[in-house]
C-alpha cells in the first residue's frame, strides 16, 4: 500500500496481544476469529500472549495463525525480539497494553486498540493509529484505504 508522504508499506505479518486487545476477561471478543481468518489469506497471523486468563489457546483454535505464550513475566522485551525476529519493517502490532509498546514501536505499523480493558498511556504513545476496538482495527487491515486516509501526511 502508498501512503502518502510515508511511502511504500508491505505486510507479511501481523503480531496481536490477547488480553485487552482480542479478548475481554479471557474471552475472545465477537467478530475476532472471523475478521482474523479473513487477514490470513494474506499475511501470517501470530498471537503473542502472557495469557493472564489461561483462555487463550482455546479459545483462538478457530484461528489460522499461531499462539504463543510469553516465557518471561515481564514481556515487553520478549515481543519486541518476535517482531524483530519476523522482519520489523514488514509486520503489523496490534495491542493495548504497556508490555506491547515496544513491539508497536517496532513494527512498520504500530496499532493500539482501546478496548474493554483499557489502554496504555505508553503503548497509545507508541502506536501509528488508535482505534476505538479490535473489530475496526481489523477492518482498516481489510479496507487499506481507510489506513491511508488516517497515515497520510
């Protein structure tokens, strides 16, 4: 996609927090899994999770991507390096949380959902866009000329 004053972007990937962003109290948010398997034929869908719930597996297994659990409490570092490791400048972060701001600042598109359970001030300063909740996040993804009317300069 050209963006305006910005430049050519390419995704391959997109890497999404679970609790906050896609899900609420553990619980996937409606419309999720639908709008996931949908981006999946045409980028690579990872879920990178300290799974505070421990709901998360369960209830992505509908979704062609892949979950992976954080190893370490603190995991801002740890998604960071995920990103890093797919190719930064061809990935999509998607979060809400303060242990994401380092993988939204990362990523060639930072996206920070405030969802239910609210935002971090830090990830918010982190992202490109903001969007009110996961499903509309998901869509600009899906309609690429709504994320070049909000990137453009």
């Amino acid at each position: 996609m050209d963006v305006p004053g910005r430049g050519t972007l390419q995704f391959k990937h997109i890497v999404l927090d679970y609790n906050g962003t896609m899900a609420k109290d553990g619980m996937l948010l409606p419309g999720v899994e639908e709008s996931l398997n949908r981006l999946s034929e045409s980028l690579e869908v990872h879920i990178l999770t300290a799974d505070t719930f421990g709901k998360c597996r369960g209830e992505c297994s509908g979704i062609k991507g892949t979950v992976q659990i954080l190893s370490q409490s603190i995991g801002a570092g740890e998604k960071e390096a995920f990103v890093e490791r797919l190719g930064a400048e061809h990935t999509v972060a998607v979060g809400n949380g303060a242990n994401d701001r380092l993988m939204l600042a990362k990523a060639a598109l930072g996206m920070v959902i405030l969802g239910p359970e609210g935002t971090s001030v830090q990830a918010l300063q982190s992202a490109d866009v903001a969007v009110k909740e996961i499903n509309e996040g998901l869509e600009m993804l899906l309609q690429p000329k709504r994320l070049i009317a909000t990137l453009r300069l």
